[in-house]
C-alpha cells in the first residue's frame, strides 16, 4: 500500500503515531488528495518546534533575498489562509526571517 509510510511511523514521537494512525483510516481518496505531511503539519503545531524567540525570528528580513517567502521551512495552510514555519512554532508572515532560513521555493 502506498499510504503506509512504515519508516515515519517506526521512529516518529507517539502524538505524529497517532496522526499516521488517523491517516491511515482515511479512504484512499483522501489520501490521494493530502499527502502525509500536510496531514501532520496541517493538524496544529508540534510541540517540538522552536520558539521564535529562540529563532531570532523578526518581522522584517534585514538580509537581502532571505525571508520566509522563500525559505524551504515554510508552508502555506490554505484551510486558514495561514503561513507556518516546519521548524518554527505559530503563524509566520512572508517578510519575515530567523536564523533558521533556508533557501527554499515558497
């Protein structure tokens, strides 16, 4: 079965377990439609991500061409029109930066 993802679920914290568990009882169609990890990302902010304290997170990027419009981390959740960070706790904003940036293409 495609859906499974054995690996994530072998080393993944109990709460992501859960999360794989529900996946998993999806019809397969939905699954089709949401892969895995905008299920798990999707669902709320793990407690394991950083503070943005921690993260140097400011508002405006000072450097040029870096921000988290562009940064690999970064994910758009479309149900609430939100931006959100995979390494950073809470919503982040497109012009924004910390010391987490990656370059991606957001």
């Amino acid at each position: 079965m495609a859906h499974e993802y054995n690996d994530a679920y072998k080393y993944a914290p109990d709460e992501v377990k859960q999360l794989i568990d529900k996946f998993r009882a999806l019809p397969e169609d939905e699954k089709d439609k949401k892969p895995l990890l905008y299920y798990i990302i999707g669902t709320g902010t793990p407690k394991y991500k950083m503070e943005k304290a921690d993260s140097d997170y400011i508002d405006e990027s000072k450097t040029k061409g870096q921000s988290c419009g562009n940064c690999e981390f970064a994910y758009y959740k479309p149900a609430k029109k939100k931006f959100i960070c995979s390494q950073v706790r809470g919503e982040i904003t497109k012009p924004a930066w910390c010391r987490l940036y990656k370059k991606g293409s957001m």
